[in-house]
C-alpha cells in the first residue's frame, strides 16, 4: 500500500493521547454512574463508537482490545468486582501511559485492584511486546541472521512467555479498533479472539461497518484509514468474520440507524455483535489470572 496503514495509526492515535480530537469515532453515552471515578483527562481522550462494558458480569476475566485511554476498562472494574480481572490490550505507548497515570488512584477510590495494561497487537495476542522490545534493546538487529534470530525469539515468546492464553477469558470486548487492523491481519484478529475465550466464552465487539466495499484509493488515505473510516467491514462481511472463525450465536444487539458519516456514496455507522464461542453458559474461575503472565 502507498502509506504504513499502521504508521497512521500509531501517529493519530499518540496526538489523541496527548490533545483530544473529537473526530476519532463517533460519539457514545455510557452510564454516568460509573464515570464518577475516571478522570476526566481519560474520559475526553477516550474514542469509540458504542458502550460494550454493559455486557460483562461480575467476577469474570475481560480483555479489552484497543484499550486506549482506560475508559471502559475502568468502567468494567467496577462492574467485575474484586474476584474479577480486566486486562486492556493496546499498541500505543502513549495510550498506555495515560492509562496506567490513573491507575492507583482508581484502584484507591475502589478498594481493590484488578486492571492490568498490557502492550500487544491485538491481531497476535500471545506476543508479549515489552519482552520483546527488551530483547530488542540487548539485541540489535543489524544482519540477516540477527533478523533470523529475532524472528527465533518471536516464536519462543509466544509459545512460552504468551501475552494471553488458550481458553482463559470469559469476555472479549472491543470499542471501534477492529477497524484499524490491517486487511491481511483481520482473518488472525478474529481468531486470536475466539483462541483466548474459554468455552462459553463471548466477544462484544463494536465497530465501525458500512453498506458497501471501501475501494483501494479510500483505503489508502490514511487519514481516513486511522479516523476509523476506510477500514470499516462491510455489514455482512462483518458478521460473516465472526462466523468463520467458529463463533455461535452472533447476534447484533446495538444498530446506529442515521449513518455517522456518508463518504463517496458509501455509509459508516457504528454496529455492536455479541458472539458465542460454543452454545455454552459461562463459568467463572480466575484463579488462573495473574497481572504478571495477563490469562492462563
């Protein structure tokens, strides 16, 4: 492609780190009761496009992809309770910074202790991105071999240091960064997705969708790509996604009917999936969870 879609990324993200931009995703009401701890800097730099933290229940394991700013993973402690864990995935240093500012006065205001931030993408969920960044520091990559070796410890990483584990999260939610992933890494998200759910496990996921394909010149804007735009899954490919990686009982529970933007023709709105992995009922049991190794 003419531009790093994941570059762009990276970048709009980081200045929305630092300086709100209200174009990032489209607006969405959460409940007011649960926004009475979180700080207002996390709360005006938050981005997203529909409320998932209403479908978690007390005492489970939530991952929370794209977890920017903390938002809904603050919102999710609170409804988990102190048996429960949230663990917020993101890529972006910055967002993760702004997360983890606030995260003991949060934990002081609650009493108990059960966010954990992690750096990973969320399209390979078993790469631990800090151990990989320190190797990176003793073991600058400057030859073919040290690449080879690199890629080496990549692999070991993941097979014995995973960011999260098989079947070891009750829910998975996602608030408008799906989108984001790269088109020939979107089939792994959604794996990676249903990989770390435990049997009766279930995704939430909102997202930016559209009523048309999105042709290669709009993909490659990246301007419109980070702004939660061009990257947007046609409707019922979005669905589709969900079904092909196993998923059961894909259900749309939430529809914005006024699009939020119409470009070249095509309209984005945002849509919220409830997907089950097995026609199961959920257990809880967290004594597997540390906020050292995230999910076993």
């Amino acid at each position: 492609m003419s531009y790093d879609l994941e570059k762009s990324v990276l970048e709009r993200y980081e200045k929305g780190a630092k300086n709100h931009e209200a174009s990032l995703c489209c607006p969405t009401e959460y409940d007011t009761k649960y926004l009475q701890i979180i700080p207002d800097e996390i709360i005006a730099k938050d981005y997203g496009c529909g409320d998932t933290t209403k479908y978690v229940n007390e005492g489970e394991i939530v991952v929370d992809l794209g977890s920017g700013a903390g938002k809904n993973c603050y919102i999710i402690a609170q409804k988990i309770g102190k048996n429960g864990q949230v663990f917020g995935v993101d890529f972006n240093e910055e967002m993760l910074n702004l997360a983890r500012k606030y995260q003991q006065e949060i934990t002081d205001k609650l009493g108990y202790q059960n966010t954990h931030f992690i750096k990973g993408k969320i399209q390979d969920l078993k790469l631990p991105l800090d151990q990989v960044e320190l190797w990176l520091k003793n073991n600058p990559i400057k030859s073919l071999e040290q690449l080879r070796t690199f890629e080496t410890e990549c692999e070991r990483l993941r097979k014995e240091e995973t960011l999260i584990k098989d079947n070891s999260v009750d829910v998975v939610v996602s608030n408008c960064v799906l989108n984001l992933v790269k088109p020939d890494d979107k089939k792994q998200l959604f794996d990676e997705i249903y990989r770390v759910l435990k049997k009766g496990g279930k995704a939430v996921i909102s997202d930016i969708i559209c009523d048309q394909d999105v042709p290669l010149e709009m993909i490659n804007d990246p301007e419109l790509w980070s702004g939660c735009i061009s990257g947007a899954f046609r409707e019922d490919k979005f669905i589709k996604m969900f079904e092909n990686a196993g998923f059961k009982q894909v259900e749309i529970v939430a529809r914005q009917q006024k699009s939020w933007q119409v470009i070249n023709g095509i309209e984005f709105r945002s849509l919220t999936v409830k997907a089950y992995k097995e026609k199961t009922a959920i257990t809880n049991n967290n004594s597997c969870c540390s906020p050292k190794q995230s999910c076993c």
